[in-house]
C-alpha cells in the first residue's frame, strides 16, 4: 500500500558524526519536504525539492543536506555542522503543479528521533 | 515575515466538552490554511480550507476559514480521550507550508 516510510525510527550517534536520514515514498508525489520538530515548537523546514534533480533550501538549512536523484526518495544528511541537531525529523511529499496557485496537503512519514550525545 | 500563531497552546478539558482551538496568520501570498493531529508521530490531514465562510465538517470536527481577519477555528464537539493530541495549524504560502507550534489537547476521562 501508498505511505511514505522513514527509517531508522530511533537513532543515536555521536557529536561530531555525519549522518544520513532515510526517505521513500510510493505515492508518486512530485514534492518532497523535510521538518524538524522541537519539543513545544512547531515544524520547521530544512529542505524540499519540487522535481528530481532540483531542491530548495527552507528556512533552517545550515548544517543539513540532501539529494534527490529519484523521484521516490529525498534522504537528509545531518553534518557535524549542524550545531543543535537531536530532535524529531519529518519528512514530507505532496502532489505538485509548476507555477500558478495550487493547494495541497502534505502527507508524512512517522519520522525519525536523532540523538547526538 | 510570514507567521502562524496558534492559541491556545494547550487545553486540558473532560471527555464530552466541546472545543475551540485558534489559527491566526499574517503571511504573504496566501494559497490555503491546513489542520493536521499529531499523536507522538506522523501528523495526519485533517481540512484544508481555501474559501471564507465555508465550514468543512468531519464527524465531530469542523473547521471554518476567516480570510478578511486571517484566522482559522477547528471545532471538536462532544470530546473523547482519543482526541488527545497535538493540533497543527499550517498556512500554504508559495511553496512550502508554515507551521504554527501546534495547541496541545489533553482530554481526561
């Protein structure tokens, strides 16, 4: 069945690690997005990408990177230089259309808890 | 700067009242407002408005957009311990979707 899945759901790693966040979806979505949720904060966007091959930086981008060379998946790469980088990581995907007005809703996957100690 | 103010931030109320919960924003290029509920993982959509005036009903859910005074309400009547959660407001303006941080609803028994 259609869903987005992210994997690992927990994951530890030690300050000063890369580390890379897996997203697939099969819901043949254009857009895909990436948030990061803080305790008693709203979402937050890191990146999205409207089309393979092209993605955009959100509004908390410094310290994160990713890629999207397929259509199915948008991974996340945390970089060392990611100075706060524990919390809840969502990712995203949603039907696009290119210019003009458009809505939609944004449909996400059960996330992944990164710890850095 | 675009923003989305949700209030209140959390709501403790027994099963069987009935709720209101609040979305206000100031962004540019407004497209459409969105609910989402989140319980300790995934949001999950719940209404996307995009007219004024026009109420969007889902059993014991509804929800109505004000675009001349820029606020949303989402509605939850006769309230039950399984409508515990975290409530997400977010406006669509461009692109991406901006979030407010949510009004967390306890519902006790």
């Amino acid at each position: 069945d259609g869903g987005i899945t992210q994997s690992p759901k927990y994951l530890f790693r030690k300050e000063g690690q890369n580390v890379t966040l897996s997203c697939e979806q099969n819901l043949n979505h254009d857009a895909m997005y990436w948030y990061r949720q803080d305790p008693g904060q709203g979402l937050r966007l890191i990146y999205y990408s409207q089309i393979v091959n092209d993605f955009q930086k959100g509004d908390i981008a410094e310290g994160y990177s990713v890629s999207r060379e397929k259509k199915e998946s948008f991974p996340l790469t945390v970089t060392s230089a990611q100075k706060n980088p524990t919390a809840f990581y969502l990712c995203a995907s949603s039907t696009s259309t290119s210019g003009g007005a458009y809505s939609y809703e944004q449909y996400f996957g059960p996330g992944t808890r990164l710890t850095v100690t | 700067e675009d923003k989305v103010v949700q209030s209140p931030l959390s709501l403790v109320v027994h099963e069987g009242d009935t709720v209101t919960l609040n979305c206000s924003y100031e962004v540019t290029n407004f497209r459409s407002l969105l609910w989402y509920k989140q319980e300790k993982k995934a949001p999950t959509f719940l209404f996307m408005l995009t007219s004024s005036g026009i109420e969007k009903k889902s059993g014991r859910l509804s929800s109505i957009l004000d675009k001349k005074e820029l606020f949303s309400i989402l509605n939850i009547t006769a309230t039950q311990t399984g409508d515990s959660a975290v409530y997400l407001c977010a406006v669509q303006a461009g692109t991406a979707l901006i979030f407010g941080k949510g009004t967390t609803l306890s519902v006790s028994s």
